[in-house]
C-alpha cells in the first residue's frame, strides 16, 4: 500500500477497513435475505409508503446530527468531555423538536398522498430519532478510536434481532407494519448495546464555546447534509405525486437493493478513510498517495460488484423477488450506473473534507442540486416519462463528478489522467466480466442454477485478469491481508 504511510496507521486502516467489510457484509447479507423474503409477501404499495416518508426521516436526521459527527472526528485528539456532552445534549434537545415536528405534520403528510395510513406510520417511524441520537456520541467515540470491530459486533446484533422481528411480523400478515418495526427495533436495540459497552457518559455541563467551535464546522455540513439528502430522495416525492404509490415501491426497491450493494464496498472503506485522512491532512503528498491507493481499492471492489449485479438484475428479481418486480429492473440498470460516477466521486474527494475544504463542498453541493432540479424541473415541464426521469440521475451523476473533480484538482494535484490510470483495470475487467456473464444468461437462460454458475464464472473471471494484468495491486492487497491476519493471531 501506501508507503509513506506509517505501519501503525497503515495497520489501524487495513484492521478497521476488515472490520467495516465484516459490519456492512454481515448486515447487508442479512438485510438482502430479509428484503427477499418479505418482498416475496408484501406488496409494491407497502414498500412505497415506507419510500415516502424517507425524505423526512432523512432531513431530521440531517438537523439532528448537524455535522457534528464528522466536526468531532476530524477534531482529531483534541476532542473533550464538554465537546462530548455539548454534542449529546444537542443531538437529544432537536431530536424530540422534529419527532414532535413530525408528529404534528404525519396528518397533513396523509392529505398531501392521498394516503391515510401514513399518519400512524410516519410517527412511529419518527421515534428513530430519538433513538438514534441517543447512541450517537457513543458511535463516534468507537469511530474516532478506529474500533470497528466493536461496531460490527454491535450492528450484527441488533440488525439479526430486528430481521427476525419484521419477518415474523411479514409472516403474521402485518403487511406495512414489518418494514416499519425493523428500523426500529434495530435502533433500539443498538443503542442499549451501546450504553452498555460504552462506559462514556454524559454529565450535566454543555459548553457555549465547543458548541460555536464545532457548528462552525458542522453547520457547513449540515448544509450539504440536507441538500445531498434532497437530492437522493425528492424523486420518490414526485413519483408519489405524479404516478403511483406502487411505482416509488418499485423504484425504492430498486433503489434499496442496489444501494445494499454499494454501501457493502464503498461505506467501510471511505468510513476509515475520514478517521485516517484526518490524522496525514497537513502532509499533502502522503495524503495524494493515500487518496489514490483509496480510488484504486475502491474501484477494484465497488465496479464489478455495481455492474455485475445490473447484468444479473433480470434472473435476480425473477427467481428472488417474483415476476411482480420486474418493473423495478429498469430503474435497477439506471441506478447502478448513476452509482459508479456517485462511489467514484466519493473516492476521488475523500479528502476534500479532511483537509477542511468545507466552503467548496457547499459550493459544489449547490451546483450538484442546481443540476438535479433541472432536470426534474424538465421532465415535470415536458410531461416526460417515469423512466426518463430517472435515467437522467446518470447524466446529472456524470456532470456533477466532472465538475466536482476539475475544480478540487488543485487542491492535492490529482489529475485527470491519473484518475483514468487508476481506474482503468477495473473498468475494463468489469466490463469484460459482465459481457461474459451476461452471455451465459444469454445462451442458458434464467434459473437458480445459472444464476449461482453467473456469479461463480464472473468472480473468477475477474480475479484471473487481476491476477494476470494488475498483478501488482492484486499482490499488494492479497499480501497484505494475509501479513495482517497472520499478525492478529499472534
């Protein structure tokens, strides 16, 4: 890997980066087992009335967090008891402001759909809130000690109790009502595990000058927090207003299992990357290397997994999900390709943050907006297709990465040939991989037994081009992760 970085970070990064692989395997493993089992039982409409309140949640979410959570990890060791307590309390106070927020507006929310069932839904959904401030100091103290390992013991508990629970309630004939009690069962459940293992607590102090010193950074944060959110989630608003419920069940479905996908490979790494980033900022060749090892690990996982479930996206709904999904195969391929620039994207700017570049972050994130409403304002205006509207996320992912990288280039000097070097083997060994994965599915056509023969063909296919034409990265990372697992046993 990067050699300039020391052992004992390097150590730190690889160890955390397992850790987050192992969280977000075990949990998107088991959450993609539950999304197929109960979406064999309910109905696209369910999945749509969960999709609707997504926005809300999300936003109060944003304000609750306020950036706080990454001002405090990028603080670095600077961090005190009163920057903990001023946080917490905070996140507790404007919590309980928008869960009775939402309390209070889940009726009109109804009228605005047309759908009744939205009222009870969106308050008990909102208890999330509360929930997840609660832990979220805890979380970030796990975080800041790169102690991933902790984590994933926590999640992997919590995420298997709450599948249990909404399975069995999708069993019961609960309909809606299944998806609603995982989230929450889950929250629940990890913050106590949380409390329990974290010995931190608070006590009764909030500091005005930690409050100004951190909101100073994360107010810019909660800016982009919001925007970044209005961006991801408003077309399920206007599909909900201009179509049908059922078409933003099938669009968040899509969404959803593409997006379990992405967070498996890209979460764990650019979630270390934040903590180590952070520690080599003021270093910025150090820091050049690490953000170029970053995109090359990134776009070595995240771009066969992205383009390898789009080619198998027709016998996964079919032989998985039923027949009665297969709308959502459409919005699948558009999602996942809209996904490479956005993970792409995610790598290249690492570190724009770290090296606290907040106020381009903004700019940029305005223009990310700027562009989207665009083309939603277009599509609106012109009467244009469901689908054409969701086709335009590729473009607008592809304008907005171009934009954000050509303007951040000085910053660390990572230019655009070096991205396309960087990228390149796993572009076109993905590329290849799919091709011939889709040509079995071609000429033997769609059952389980093809499905598993696509997947097997496709792995070793694209770690036999590694092997043979990037022998280099593909030695480095098998060497290694075999130099750290043989270190963690002694």
């Amino acid at each position: 890997m990067d050699e300039l970085i020391s052992n004992n970070l390097k150590h730190k990064a690889a160890t955390g980066i397992i850790w987050k692989f192992l969280d977000q395997g075990g949990r998107q493993l088991l959450q993609f087992i539950s999304l197929i089992y109960i979406a064999r039982i309910l109905l696209p409409d369910d999945y749509g009335l969960i999709g609707l309140m997504t926005i809300f949640i999300g936003i109060s979410m944003a304000f609750i967090d306020s950036g706080f959570r990454a001002a405090l990890i990028q603080k670095g060791t600077g961090v005190t008891q009163n920057d903990y307590n001023t946080v917490f309390y905070f996140n507790i106070g404007v919590s309980i402001v928008f869960y009775l927020l939402i309390f209070w507006g889940a009726p009109y929310i109804s009228e605005f759909y047309n759908e009744p069932r939205l009222t009870l839904i969106a308050r008990v959904l909102g208890l999330n809130l509360i929930l997840s401030a609660m832990g979220m100091i805890h979380l970030v103290i796990f975080e800041k000690r790169i102690n991933f390992k902790t984590i994933t013991k926590l999640n992997f508990i919590s995420i298997f109790i709450s599948i249990v629970i909404g399975i069995g309630m999708a069993a019961n004939g609960f309909g809606v009502w299944a998806l609603v009690s995982m989230p929450l069962s889950e929250n629940l459940i990890r913050t106590l595990l949380l409390w329990i293992i974290n010995k931190w607590r608070p006590n009764l102090s909030f500091s005005i000058q930690s409050f100004k010193e951190l909101y100073s950074v994360g107010s810019k944060l909660l800016f982009v927090g919001i925007l970044t959110l209005v961006n991801q989630n408003f077309i399920p608003i206007v599909i909900g207003k201009l179509f049908t419920i059922s078409d933003v069940g099938f669009f968040t479905q899509a969404q959803r299992f593409q997006g379990k996908i992405t967070e498996f490979i890209s979460t764990p790494i650019q979630g270390v990357t934040l903590s180590v980033q952070s520690i080599i900022k003021d270093d910025f060749p150090r820091l050049k290397n690490a953000v170029r090892t970053n995109v090359k690990i990134t776009a070595l996982f995240s771009f066969p997994a992205i383009l390898g479930f789009m080619i198998i996206g027709e016998p996964f709904i079919k032989i998985f999900l039923t027949e009665k999904w297969m709308p959502s195969l459409f919005y699948l391929h558009m999602i996942s390709l809209a996904a490479l620039f956005l993970v792409l994207r995610g790598a290249t700017s690492s570190y724009v943050f770290p090296i606290g570049k907040i106020n381009f972050m903004v700019r940029m994130t305005i223009f990310s907006n700027v562009v989207f409403l665009a083309f939603l304002g277009a599509a609106i205006l012109f009467h244009l297709s469901l689908k054409i509207l969701v086709a335009s996320t590729v473009l607008h992912e592809l304008i907005v990465f171009v934009v954000y990288f050509y303007f951040s280039r000085p910053f660390i000097g990572y230019k655009f040939r070096e991205v396309f070097m960087d990228v390149l083997p796993a572009t076109g060994f993905s590329i290849i991989m799919g091709i011939l994965v889709y040509l079995i599915q071609i000429q033997f056509g769609i059952n389980l037994l093809i499905f598993f023969i696509q997947i097997f063909v496709g792995a070793i296919a694209y770690l036999l081009l590694n092997y043979l034409f990037n022998k280099k990265m593909f030695n480095e990372i098998l060497s290694f992760g075999m130099s750290l697992v043989w270190k963690n046993k002694n």
